[in-house]
C-alpha cells in the first residue's frame, strides 16, 4: 500500500509541488526519500492528469540533496582513467610542460563549452538523452540511443580495467608484491610477465580466445556489485557515496606526488623542461584536443543525465570551470607521479610499442614504480584503490544514464530503480564475460580504439549543431544565465555565441577527420590483427550510426505523410513547440504576484483537483474556502490570485 501526502507550497513565479513517497511494499527502494519537484505554471492548481503527465515526462524527477553533490559526482565521472594511462604519455612525447599550454586552450575552448552544453541539456529539461532529443531536433531522435549503444560498450570496456584493479588490490595486500620478482625476473621485465601471465593468460592474438579465467569473472563480479550497490540505494545516496570516492581519488594522487618528490633527479628536470617548439607542430594541438574530448568523457550522455537531477537554482557555469580545473590539475598530478617514480629508464626504450599508452602503463609501468619504493605495498594499494574509484565515478554515470532512459521510456518502471538497475548491471556483466578469457585484453583494446573514439566526437557535434541552429544558441545561454542568476554583457553574450556556434563545431570537425584518419587495428604486441577483426571493429562502430539514419528515416517517413517533403524538413530541424514552451514557462515566467503566506496548505487528492480540507480556521491552518468567501473578487478573478 501507498501512503502519499502531498504538499503544495505557493511561490513567487511558479508553484513548487513536493512529494514524499512512503512505500511499503517489496518494490520500493529501500531507505530512498527522494525528492521530486514539480515546476509547472500556478495559474492553476494541478490536476491528477497534470501530475501523471508530468511523471512520464520527467518533470517530478529525484533531485540530488545538496548543491555539492552535483559537482562532486560530475567531477568523479570526468575524472577517467585517461588521466592515468594517457596524459603522462602525451606530455611526454609532446614537449614536457610545452604540452600543458596546449592543453590548457583546449580546455577553454573545447571542453568546458562541451561540457556546460551537456550539463545545461540536462538541468534544462530534466531528462534522459534519448527522451531529450526527441524533444529537441526530431532529426536526431535516435542520437540518444546511439549514445547508450557506445554507453554500453564504454561500460563493458571500463569494467574489465576495473577487474584487473581489483585483482591488484588483492595481490597488494600480500607481504611481498608479487610482481617484484615473478619467475626470476627483475624490474619492468618482472611486472610485464606478472600482468600478460599471471593476471591475463595473455593469448598470442584474437584467433585464439582460449578460456574464461575464474578469477577475472570473479572481479568482473565485484566492480558490478560495487556499482549496483552505490546506484541501486537511490540517487541522494549515491550522491552521498561521491563524498569519499572523489575526495579520496585526489587525497591518493597528492600522496602519490609528494612522494615522487622525494626522488627528484635530473632525469625528472630534463623530462619536465618544456620544448617550445613542439607547439608549432598542429599534431601536438590534435592530441591536447582528443585527449581533452575523451579524458572529459563527453559524448557519452552520462552528464546530461547526472545534471537532469540537479535543483534548478544550481550554477552550471561555476561548476562547469571548477570541474575542468580539478580534472586539469588531476592529470597534471598523474604526470608527475609517474615521471618522478619512473625517472630512472626510459619507457620507450625497455617496453614494447603497446606499452607506450593504456592499461599497460597502468598494471606494468606503475606497478615496477610502486613497487620499487620503501613500503611499497602500502603506496600500491592506494594506488589500485584510487583507480577503482575513479573507474567507479565514470561507470556510475553511465550506468545512471542508461538506467534513466529505462525510466523516462517505461513509467511503469517508476519507483523500481534498484530492480532496474540491477538488471542493468546483469546485463552488462554477461556481456563482458568474453573479457575475462585469454583473448580479453585484445577485445578490450578493440573496443576502446573503434567504439568509443571518433563516435563520441560526432555525437558531441551532433549536439552542439542541434542547439546552435534548432533551439538557438542565444537562447540556451539566456536559460543557462536564468538558473544560474547571472547576467552577461552584450560583449560577453556575443562572444559566447561565436564559441558555440562557430569555434567548437569547427574543432570538433577537424577531431573527427584526424580520428578517421589515425583510426587503425589496436597495438598487438607482435602480431596484427586478422582482417576479420577490423571488419568487426568497424561494424561496431557503425551501429550507432546507423541507429541515427534509421531514427531520422522514420521520422522523416511519418512527417511526410501529412506534410510535403519541405514542410517536414523543416520540421525534422524544428523542437517541438510544446516542449520549447514548457522550458520558457519554468525558467522564464513571473506571472504570479508574491504572496504573503508562508504556511503550506495540505492539500489532498479527490478526483480531478487537489483542493484543501475542511479545517478549523481556529487552529491557525489557512483554508481556500474560507479565504474566497473572505475574497470574492479572486474568485472571479483568477488571474489576479496570488495562488
């Protein structure tokens, strides 16, 4: 049975309706008194229909419980392993500190642009991507399901990183680190073989898959119950869970780099002192520019639906930059960690090519560092430990965005998030199976380099043109400055405009052709891939694409059976206006006069309207009735009601 007690509290502007929700029933979520707002126009009082309306259209929606918790867990899910396996890499080959300048301007013009446009779809309307662009350009209706599709792959391919740190974790509580000496070999030749032998059966290539490895299944196992836990406990208190795991991840990272300190060298001077002249090579500006793109995690659809929950006072700009400085200063970090506890050989010169980046760096090269330290067990299982809960920051997103499109596509799932997600995380367990064989590593590479590159930039241009010239960039900055309370100089609004529309397309263009172009079968070692094997890639590349051409093709089908070829272009590239106007009725309208009360009026439900209930106006309760009787020309007045 369902207990509900609704209240109706009247503000200036629009009505704020306030639901919560006992259930005590099994299909509940335990411990979960989320709060959902309604922000509708109070010209009127809502209906029984207005509210199942706006249930199905994420208009009550949970919101995160303080104004942190919004940025803390964006800041976990930005924060990828990318930071690890990539930056240290690229600063490296690309100038030492010159790389950061670089980095830097495409963190200005590039990401935090992307990454306030994601956020501000979200807060805006408050729904998943897939129900989002439904609403927003007919023509990319499909947009959101390719982003769950390359969603679902990211999930599968992050996972598998996470199993192996979890094995790590494991192997580090031990005396010894049993990578130190594996087999009697020494140094970064005795990491190697401890990771390609001991942890992964490593095959010789694709062609041979081999056997499922119990003890990867079984870390497999334990990333996905660690995430359905945080996630199946309701959105306040995953939020509440973003508290320790994101503070946690730099707390480790300092620690990582004040003691790298203590071994500074000449070799960490050389490495560090910037060469200028690599910033007038365009190939040093493309890799600041992808990894921005990819470190950032954008694309994916999981900030949009972490920022669909926020309260809409929340400050999407100061957040926007706060996220993009930590997770510049997180990189940063991670580079000189790894420069001061490697500075003693030089990676290119003692590993093979497929060591230079990825998840080799990370359970090899950093694994010889780690362990060549005093007390080096301790410094190791931090390490591992804050490299789960960064994957466990990005795969919560992802999981909440694709859990949050079940919701908005199925009412019937509403109030049964944690049956809904723990089938989710089943799902996506089963699917990585094919992971934890002696073939795993090969697939994961296979999956990282073709379905999570160059499609994510495309969705990502898709997005930026649909607000430019659909909805109008000028406007979405107007609602952007509206609940954020802030004002803009013409001079600065002009600007902004020019960014949106013009600056970020362009990079995003020039990304997509240069991923394209660098698009090739992933390092194997020794051995290439079949042909077979890019055939596949590329397959699983095309699938969101192709989910794009069929979505618009249906769309255009059903328009141009009431309409001419003409007329239904333009409404494929036109929002729908209803929804146009319900985004302008809540951030916009001040059409209700500010009243005096402010006691809530409980309110109950009977048939079409919530109407209040006879009460003693003697007990110090406010009764509607009585206040007409009192005022009878509101009552044939309404527009002039402060209600």
């Amino acid at each position: 049975m369902v207990e509900q007690h609704t209240k109706l509290s009247i503000t200036s502007g629009s009505s704020s309706l306030t639901s919560h929700t006992e259930v005590s029933n099994t299909n509940s979520e335990a411990g979960d008194k989320s709060e959902y707002e309604y922000e509708g126009s109070c010209s009127r009082y809502p209906t029984s229909e207005d509210v199942q309306k706006n249930i199905s259209n994420s208009r009550l929606r949970s919101t995160w419980n303080e104004r942190g918790v919004f940025f803390l867990t964006g800041l976990g899910f930005t924060t990828g392993l990318q930071g690890v396996c990539v930056f240290p890499v690229l600063c490296e080959l690309h100038g030492g500190a010159a790389f950061l300048v670089s980095t830097i301007a495409l963190y200005l013009v590039l990401g935090i642009p992307i990454l306030l446009l994601e956020t501000g779809l979200g807060q805006l309307s408050r729904q998943s991507p897939a129900a989002l662009f439904l609403k927003l350009c007919p023509l990319l209706s499909g947009l959101g399901f390719s982003m769950c599709w390359s969603s679902i792959v990211f999930s599968v391919s992050e996972a598998c990183l996470l199993s192996w740190s979890v094995l790590y974790i494991y192997k580090s509580a031990d005396c010894n680190l049993p990578w130190t000496h594996y087999h009697n070999y020494t140094g970064m030749a005795s990491s190697a073989k401890y990771f390609a032998g001991e942890v992964l059966s490593l095959s010789p290539g694709l062609e041979i898959f081999g056997q499922i490895q119990g003890h990867l299944v079984l870390g497999l196992a334990v990333t996905w119950c660690s995430v359905a836990a945080c996630l199946a406990a309701g959105i306040r208190n995953t939020g509440k869970l973003c508290y320790i795991t994101t503070p946690v991840t730099f707390l480790v990272a300092g620690i990582l780099v004040v003691r790298g300190l203590f071994l500074w060298n000449e070799n960490v001077s050389q490495a560090l002192s910037p060469d200028w002249s690599n910033l007038t090579d365009l190939s040093v500006w493309l890799a600041a520019g992808c990894y921005v793109f990819h470190s950032l995690n954008l694309g994916l659809g999981g900030l949009t639906a972490i920022s669909s929950h926020n309260k809409q006072t929340t400050n999407l700009l100061r957040d926007a930059i706060l996220v993009c400085l930590f997770h510049f200063v997180w990189g940063v970090a991670m580079w000189l960690a790894y420069t001061c506890l490697l500075a003693d050989y030089q990676v290119s010169t003692h590993l093979p090519k497929i060591s230079t980046g990825g998840p080799w760096i990370l359970f090899v090269v950093f694994a010889r560092g780690l362990a060549a330290l005093p007390h080096g067990i301790v410094f190791a299982m931090a390490m591992y430990i804050m490299v789960f809960f960064v994957g466990l920051g990005t795969l919560l997103g992802t999981l909440l965005m694709l859990v949050s499109t079940l919701m908005d596509f199925f009412p019937i799932l509403q109030g049964r998030r944690g049956h809904v997600t723990m089938a989710v995380c089943v799902t996506l367990l089963l699917l990585g199976l094919p992971l934890t064989s002696q073939a795993g590593f090969h697939i994961q590479l296979l999956l990282s380099y073709y379905s999570v590159k160059w499609p994510l930039i495309l969705y990502a241009l898709c997005t930026s043109l649909a607000v430019s010239y659909c909805y109008g960039q000028k406007r979405f900055i107007l609602d952007l400055c509206s609940i954020s309370s802030i004002k803009l100089r013409d001079v600065t609004m002009t600007h902004m405009v020019v960014l949106f529309t013009t600056i970020v397309p362009t990079l995003l263009v020039i990304l997509l052709l240069c991923s394209f172009y660098h698009t090739h079968s992933p390092p194997d070692g020794q051995t290439p891939y079949p042909q077979w094997a890019k055939i596949v890639g590329w397959l699983m590349s095309a699938i969101p694409i192709s989910i794009l051409f069929i979505s618009a093709g249906l769309r255009f089908f059903m328009l141009s059976r009431k309409h001419n070829m003409t007329q239904s272009f333009k409404l494929l590239l036109k929002p729908d206006e209803m929804w146009a106007e319900n985004l302008a009725s809540v951030y916009h309208t001040s059409s209700c006069e500010k009243t005096t009360m402010t006691m809530p009026i409980i309110v109950a439900e009977s048939k079409n309207f919530y109407f209040g209930e006879s009460v003693n106006t003697n007990d110090g309760n406010n009764n509607l009735d009585e206040y007409f009787d009192r005022n009878p020309h509101l009552k044939t007045n309404p527009e002039h009601s402060s209600f």
